[in-house]
C-alpha cells in the first residue's frame, strides 16, 4: 500500500511541477512584455526630453537664447529712452523758459 501511495503522490507532484513550471513561464513573458513596453516608453521619455531639453538650451535658437535677446533689447531701449526722454524735458523746459523769459 505503501508504493501505491508514493506511485501516486509522485504523479502528483509531478502534475504540481509542471504546473508550477508552467506558471512560472507564464510569469516570464508577462515580465518581457512588460519590459519591452517600459524600454519603449522610456524611449519615448528621452526623445520628450531631449526636445525640451534642445528648445529651452539650445545658444542660437532655444528659449534661453530668446531670453538672453529679450533682456539686450530691454536694457537698450531703455538706455535711449533715458537719453530721449531727458532731452524731450530739457526741450520742453526750454521752450516754456522761453515763453516765459520774453
């Protein structure tokens, strides 16, 4: 009785194995997909990047460059609009200084 039970509870394990065995293969490619589906994204992620990083850095032609040409053009206009606007004043104080002296 005793080999019948090993014969039997053999088979089962077996059959408890290969399952297993099964299972775990099953676990393999789900874990494949899934990595070459996060590479793929992660791919996507550094090109975004990468874009982003090329428009906001880039010397000639990105954001910072835009910057950089905005800020010259304020302080320049805002140097000849100092320039201009004090001779504007000393024109017109001029012009009532003369309207007042003769």
């Amino acid at each position: 009785m005793k080999k019948g039970l090993k014969k039997a509870m053999n088979k089962q394990d077996k059959q408890d194995l290969e399952l297993i065995l099964y299972r775990l293969n099953e676990q393999d490619k789900s874990v494949q997909k899934l990595e070459k589906h996060f590479t793929s994204k992660f791919n996507e992620i550094h090109q975004d990047i990468s874009f982003i990083k090329e428009n906001l850095f880039n010397p000639n032609e990105g954001l910072w460059a835009e910057t950089k040409q905005n800020t010259q053009f304020r302080e320049n206009t805002t140097m000849w609009r100092t320039i201009i606007g004090g001779g504007l004043i000393a024109l017109i104080g001029d012009m009532f200084w003369d309207m007042f002296s003769n």
